[in-house]
C-alpha cells in the first residue's frame, strides 16, 4: 500500500494545485511535505490551513514565544518532522541561539541558557503536554508578560502542533531533506 505522500506526486489536480499554492504563501518552491499529505483531504486543509496561517502571522504571542510553544510541542509529541522545520525556518528569526534550538530538543530543556520567561514558556507547553492544564505558580509567572489572549493562543497553538505531530506521526511523512534532525 502506498504512503499518503506517494498517493500525491506531481501532477497535481487543479483544486490540490491551488490549495498547496495557498499553503506556500502563493511562491513557486516544492510544497512541503507535510501539505502534500494533508492534501488527501482537502476540505480539512483549507480549514487547518486557514488557522495555521493566523498561528504564523500576526498572532497576539510574540515569535519567540510561539516558537518556543511549537519547538517543545513537537519534540514531545514526538516529531522530528516539524521540529525540523521550524527550526530551519524560525527560529534564527525568533532569536534562538543555537546552543537554545537544540536544547528544545533535548529532554531537558534546562541545558539551554534560557530567561526566566523563555525557560516558563518551555515548561508552559511541558505543563500542557503533560496535564492539559499548568500550575498556578507558572500561570502567576506568565502573566506577568501575558494577557489573556496570548494565554488562549498559547493554548490553542500548543494543542494545533499536538495535531500536526499525531498526523506527521500517523502519516510518516518523511524529514524533508533539509530539516533539522533532533540532536543526538
């Protein structure tokens, strides 16, 4: 039996076609391997599509924290795949280190050279994986920099990269080739 992503090579169909164009922002590079999968049910990628766009745009987080909400998701939940993308992608521009980006893919975090507020995001998200909900002390200590918006969308991004991680999983789509792996 074929994998989802071999069900999908070139040529595509005019409504998949349109669809990955949208996912790429509209430029001609090769579709994601990740959206190339996804494009096997296409009425959920326009809805997941439309939403991770808003995750990737002017959301009410900044970069950096979403980055470090998304890096630690993945690499809880297991994926190598967007773990490796975002690395590649974001985090330079959301001002990582890289001795920072592979500590997001570490069991333990700590080894990174974290703020107090980067080291509260990370276990934010850690909190989340594990419990579906986070302590009272770190909820006192985000909210200092948080308001209530940025908490609801740290949530729901967290709870989004959980579903790209159980479908990247589920699907094995494969590590696009100039991915980050996670450190050994």
């Amino acid at each position: 039996m074929p994998s989802f992503i071999e069900a999908l090579e070139p040529p595509y169909s005019s409504a998949v076609a349109a669809e990955l164009s949208s996912l790429m922002g509209g430029n001609d590079r090769e579709p994601l391997l990740l959206f190339r999968t996804l494009v096997c049910h296409l009425p959920l990628t326009k809805a997941w599509g439309t939403l991770g766009a808003h995750n990737l745009g002017r959301g009410a987080l900044t970069m950096r924290d979403r980055e470090l909400v998304i890096l630690r998701t993945c690499f809880l939940g297991g994926c190598e795949y967007e773990w490796g993308v975002h690395i590649r992608i974001f985090a330079g521009a959301a001002g990582f280190s890289s001795e920072q980006q592979m500590a997001t893919g570490r069991p333990d975090v700590s080894a990174g050279d974290w703020s107090v507020h980067d080291f509260d995001v990370l276990r934010f998200a850690e909190e989340l994986h594990a419990h579906s909900r986070i302590s009272e002390e770190l909820r006192a200590g985000l909210r200092a920099a948080w308001d209530d918006a940025q908490f609801l969308e740290a949530c729901e991004i967290a709870g989004f990269y959980h579903g790209v991680a159980y479908m990247a999983n589920v699907a094995e789509v494969p590590l696009e080739s100039w991915g980050a792996r996670f450190p050994n």
